[in-house]
C-alpha cells in the first residue's frame, strides 16, 4: 500500500476511534463494553489490512477473492470489501446474514446500498461513506431493526480505482439499552405524573431539584427552586413545619410526614399536601441529601371533614377543641426546641358562668360562648391557635417575639372586649373571666404539662373574678394541706349530707323510661344544695373521692334493687366514675361486692365514662372495661365529640352506649353541620351493634330529629331535671 493509502486508513480509524470513545464517556454505563468491541474490531481490521496489504504487494496484479474469504469470512463481525466503480463488491457471512443474502447476491450495487442504508451511490455519498464514521439503520432477515457503524478505509489504488475495507461496529445492543434507558427515565417520570407526586431534593438545602410533576403542581418557571421562594408558597401557619422538617438535618431516621397547605406561584388558594422526608448522610464521594416527596390530598381532607370537625372542632363555638390544641401544642413543642422559638399559653375562665346559664338560659349561654371565640380569634397571630378546652374554659396559643409583656396585654385586651358584651340580654350580668398563663418551652417538658401550669395559675386566684396570674413553680407551695372546702367535705360526708339525684332517660319509640342517671349533690343542713362540678375536683385531688365514688356505686345499687322489689318497671341505673376510680385494680371486685351486696343483677348497672378518662391510657382502659363486661354490666361512653374523640375508638372499646354530647343537640333543629354528624354517628354506632342515647333534649323538634336519625334514647329537660328518688318515683308509676 501506498504511504498516502496508509496515512489516509490512520486518520479514519483515528476518527472513528475519537468518535467512539466520546460516545463511551458520553454514556459510561456503557463505557467498558463499548470500548472492548471496538478496539476488538480494530485489532481485526488493522490485521486485515495487513494481510491484505501483503497478498497485493505480492500480488500486483489482481484482487484474489479466496484469500478474502479465507480471513474475513467466518469473522463475528460486519465486512465489505468494494470498489468504486462497484465491480468490485464482497460480503462476508455477517453481514450477509443480516441483509438475508447469498454470496452472489450479495456482489451487487443494490446489496451494497441496502448495506449502507443509502438510496444510491453517487459521489458525495461515497465520500461521507469513506470519510469516517457512517451510520446505517436496516432491517435485518427476521424484519429486525440493526444498526451499524461503519469505519472505512481505502488500502489500495488498483488500475485508476479505488480498493475500500469497510469495517462494522454493530450498535444494535448498544441502541437498544440506550432506548432501554431513556423509556425508564419516561416511565418514572410518567409514573410520578399519573401518581401526582413531586419530589425535590437538594444537597444544601438553599437550592432544589424539583421533578417535572413538582414544576408542575407549583407552576414552577423551571426544575429548580430556593428555599426561601419555596417557603413562601407554604401558609404562614404551616412554614414552622416545614422548618424544623429542613432543620432536622441530623435526624436520619426513617421516613418523617408533615401535611402542609401550600400555593401555586401566583396562586390565591392553598390546597393541602402531604410531604413526605429523610435525610440521608454523605459518604467521601458523595454529599449528605435531603429529599421529600408531595402528595396533593386536599380531596381527602374534604371527605373527611365531618369526622375532622368531630374530632377537632367544638361544635358550639367552631374554633378547636382541647383534642387538637394538644396534637398542635405538641408539634409546637417539638420545634420551638428545635428551632428556638418560644410561645405564650393563656387559660381563660369564663367568670360565674353557670349563673349565666341559670339566668339567661342555655342558648343565651351558648351565644356567649361563642362571641368570646370571635374576642380570642382577634388576638390570634400567625403560627397560634384559639380553642375552647371545657365547658367555660379557653386556651389561646401565641408565639413570642420577645416582649414579655405580650400575654399580660393580651389578658387585658380580652376582658375589656368580653365586658363589652353585657348588653340586651346580658345587660344586667357582670361578664368577667380570670386568665392564667405560661412559656414554652420553659414552664415544662411536654405541652401537657406547660398547659396543665397555665390551668394550675388561674386557679391560684382563689376565686376572685378577673385575675390575671402567670405561672411560677413557687405556687406550688402556697396551696400545699387541706383546704376549708376540703374539710367540710370530708365531715358532708360522714354526716350522710351526700345524696343522688335521678335523671331519667327515655326509649324514643316508647316514651317510657328505661333508665336514670345517678348524679351526686351535696345538700347542706340549711339546705343548699351543691353541685358536683363545686366539689368532685376537690374531691379528686385528695382521697374523698374514693368515699363519695363507693358512695354512688352502693347508693344506686341498692335504690334501683328496691324499685323493681316494689314492683316498678326495670330500668338501667347509670353511675359515673372519675379517673381516679376507674384506673384502681380492684374496680371490678368493688362493683361486684356492690352488686350481691344489693341483689342486683349486673344487667341493670351500667358505668359511664368519659372520653378523656377511657382514653387516657387505652390498653388499661380496655381491660378494665373488658372485666365489667364479663360480670354483664353495661359500659356508656359519655359526652362522646368534646375530647379525644376518634370514631375509630368505636372499633377497640367495648361499650354498650354511646351519649352524643348536648353541644351537638343544643341546635340541631338549625344547624345542618351538626345533624350530619349526629347522623353520621347514629349510622356507625349501629354498624358496632352500640345504643345511641342524646344529652340535652329540650324540645319535641329536636326529639323528632333524633327519632327520625334512628337515635335510640334521649336524656334531658324535656323528661325531666336531676330530682330525688321520690319524684322519679312518680314517673315510674306513670310508666307502669
């Protein structure tokens, strides 16, 4: 061969080699396999050459075919021998095989276009084939796409024409993986964008990586986002979430969720996302990352909005009950520590409000309550929460920026508005409330208790109307011994000034009475009779509440054993048992020592509780209930919808009755959300096989919407106030 023919098959090979590698690099997961076929296909077209080279500097004259096919033919690879003027044109096996040929057909012009992939052969298509690398695209024999590289070189000028070696690089696989590749990156991102879930992820957590979905949802300008642009797409409520989630970065635990509501770029609503996050640490190669995933569930926050409201929402005022001012309190706990924020919590005690209800009447009473939500809500900053916690008792959580003085003006604040409410109706009530006050994170080690210290110092005001008082671990001491009440308690006690009340409750298909609830009154010898809401916590925080507890448990007992000997109708006694009661373990010995005591049989006792009492600690809870219900005593959950109420409590405790709370009843008849939900619950509880029974009836339209929601019992003025037994006795023998 000629130096020219030399230097000319260097350069191509050069070229093609360049071309190759920066294909490799350009994928690396392909880079080994790449690289070792084509230096493989350059060391075989280098050998041929020269041995091809050597047969026509031997043999000047002509182009010897046996020689070609002797070395080429058999090769794992693509070949074509061929000459310009196309007189010239050998295959071998490879390529012939893809192409579906014999040897002599595949010695034409047209066998040599279809290997080309080319519609003709004209000049300046013999130069791009000759030129360097060429790609050609066919479909094999079995009509299957190939795909070839080819690399060729001219080694010899023979009588005015030109001798060209193409050499081929098959790239099917390599195609075909690389298509692999890109339809997997597709699929993914398909995948994410029919699951509406956006991902970002960032390894500084200033700038993210946002997917295509996450551009998306947020109408993003571009797959990248800071953090603080980022931010402020979150509700101000929502963004200290979303802080202490980005300032966790040592935390590389399991998978963490927050829900926040977050905006579209320009958008005016939120909707509500779930965003899920992990850390995961760097290694010496890699950086630590921080990534998290969102998922819109704004629809499912709609559908369960009754149950939301059930559990979250006091239906007389409709801001937050005591349920979700503990789930919210404990979140703000856990980032106040970690991003070192504080907050102020505010107890507010509606001052002598039973006599609000006594004089001006329930409604009355529940209007009241519910313009001194709308007085709270004023003072309400970004990031806090108003929520009614008792029956006249508020919180009001507010975030501290420094100024001490804040929770003291805000206590001033909302008794100069609450006075303002003695107008019309309330103009001859004094309308005042006492307030007590802590920190977090400094006044405990858990929002429960930071609370229960707010609560502890607005009842160090002995009473007073309109004090205001912040906590200090100093009160503790002032109260410490018996007090006065306390005394004259334990003496009522001895001195048999305790008695029970009945309250009836009616069988709404019957009208008759199935039953009465026991409740406890203290009546003086001058005759006052004292509620128990003046004395049970007293009695609570010593040890008279186990007396007066025995005291009810053996009382109702023996009074409804004496009705039926008397031959009245047989009806359920119901009798309450706080907390300090009801978690003893001897329970179940007491009410069964009461019950042969009084020849009693256990299907006419039944134990009510309350939510916050049945909950507290809900394994124990639960067995306890169990040991009632194997003596064959009934189990009422009282006041179900004011605390921690959850339907799903429905399916773990074993109860009988289920008491929808008053502040549901109170304005059925006008209020649609609240019926819903007495429905809603009437509907479940009859799914578990539970009794329904409605506090506070006060009137036929209220009795004919609960009979008409399928409520099996009712309970309140309309049959009658807490009376003695021998009144109660008269409307048993009107029943007879």
């Amino acid at each position: 061969m000629k130096n020219g023919d030399i230097l000319a098959a260097s350069l191509a090979i050069c070229l093609s080699t360049a071309l190759v590698v920066t294909f490799a690099f350009m994928h690396p997961e392909y880079m080994a396999v790449t690289l070792i076929v084509y230096f493989l296909s350059i060391i075989i077209t280098g050998t041929l050459v020269f041995i091809i080279s050597m047969i026509y500097n031997k043999r000047k004259t002509s182009v010897d075919t046996a020689d070609f096919v002797k070395v080429i033919e058999e090769l794992d690879s693509e070949f074509i021998v061929w000459s310009d003027d196309f007189n010239y044109i050998r295959m071998n096996k490879c390529i012939r095989e893809h192409l579906g040929l014999t040897a002599e057909e595949s010695g034409t012009k047209e066998a040599l276009k279809k290997a080309f992939a080319i519609p003709d052969l004209s000049a300046n298509t013999i130069t791009q084939i000759t030129s360097g690398n060429f790609q050609s695209t066919f479909n094999n024999s079995q009509n299957k796409t190939v795909n070839i590289n080819w690399s060729t070189s001219l080694f010899k000028d023979f009588r005015k024409k030109h001798l060209y070696l193409s050499t081929g690089f098959n790239m099917t696989e390599l195609k075909k993986m690389r298509t692999n590749l890109a339809s997997a990156n597709d699929f993914f991102n398909s995948s994410m964008e029919l699951a509406e879930i956006g991902v970002i992820m960032s390894t500084d957590r200033k700038n993210y990586a946002a997917s295509s979905e996450t551009v998306r949802m947020f109408n993003l300008d571009k797959n990248s986002i800071t953090f603080e642009k980022f931010r402020n797409l979150i509700h101000p409520n929502d963004r200290m979430y979303f802080d202490h989630a980005i300032n966790s970065s040592n935390d590389y635990s399991d998978v963490k969720k927050i829900e926040l509501r977050i905006k579209k770029i320009n958008g005016a609503s939120y909707r509500w996302y779930s965003f899920r996050y992990k850390s995961i640490k760097g290694t010496d190669n890699t950086k630590p990352l921080f990534g998290g995933a969102f998922l819109d569930i704004t629809d499912e926050k709609e559908k369960d909005i009754l149950i939301e409201r059930l559990a979250y929402i006091d239906e007389v005022t409709e801001i937050a009950n005591r349920n979700k001012l503990v789930t919210m309190g404990d979140e703000i706990c856990e980032c106040s520590r970690t991003l070192g924020y504080s907050y102020w919590v505010i107890v507010v005690d509606i001052d002598k409000f039973h006599i609000i209800n006594d004089t001006c009447g329930y409604e009355n009473g529940n209007n009241i309550l519910r313009n001194f939500a709308h007085i709270l809500y004023k003072f309400v900053t970004p990031g806090g929460l108003a929520a009614r916690i008792s029956g006249d008792n508020f919180a009001l959580v507010l975030r501290d920026y420094g100024d001490d003085d804040l929770p003291l003006r805000t206590a001033k604040g909302i008794q100069e508005e609450f006075s303002m409410l003695a107008v019309d109706n309330f103009a001859a009530v004094s309308l005042t409330c006492s307030i007590g006050y802590s920190k977090v994170p400094d006044d405990g080690d858990c929002f429960e208790s930071i609370l229960e210290h707010a609560e502890f110092a607005l009842k160090t005001g002995n009473g007073v109307s309109g004090t205001i008082c912040r906590y200090d671990p100093s009160m503790h001491d002032s109260i410490l011994g018996i007090t006065e009440i306390e005394k004259a308690l334990a003496l009522a006690i001895d001195s048999n000034e305790l008695h029970l009340f009945y309250q009836p409750k009616i069988d709404l298909k019957t009208g008759k009475i199935m039953g009465v609830e026991a409740l406890i009154r203290w009546i003086k010898p001058d005759g006052t009779i004292m509620a128990p809401d003046s004395f049970v916590p007293i009695a609570e925080k010593s040890r008279l509440i186990g007396k007066i507890s025995e005291f009810v448990l053996n009382e109702g007992c023996r009074q409804n054993a004496l009705w039926q000997k008397l031959g009245y109708p047989k009806i359920v006694m119901s009798i309450n048992f706080t907390s300090t009661d009801f978690y003893q373990n001897d329970l179940k010995d007491r009410v069964l020592d009461a019950l042969v005591r009084t020849d009693l049989d256990p299907k006419w006792l039944e134990v009510e509780l309350t939510e916050t009492i049945a909950l507290s600690d809900i394994d124990f809870a639960v067995g306890q209930m169990n040991k009632l219900r194997d003596l064959g005593v009934k189990l009422a959950m009282d006041d179900f919808g004011t605390g921690y109420s959850s339907l799903s409590y429905l399916q773990i405790l074993p109860i009988t009755l289920l008491k929808l709370d008053r502040s549901f009843i109170t304005d059925i008849q006008n209020d649609n959300i609240a019926y819903e939900i007495v429905s809603a619950v009437i509907s479940i509880a009859k799914s578990k096989h539970i009794k329904t029974i409605a506090e506070g009836v006060e009137n036929t339209k209220q009795e004919d919407i609960l009979r008409q929601a399928g409520c099996d019992y009712g309970q309140g003025y309309l049959y009658g106030k807490p009376m003695p037994a021998e009144e109660l006795e008269k409307l048993l023998r009107a029943d007879m």
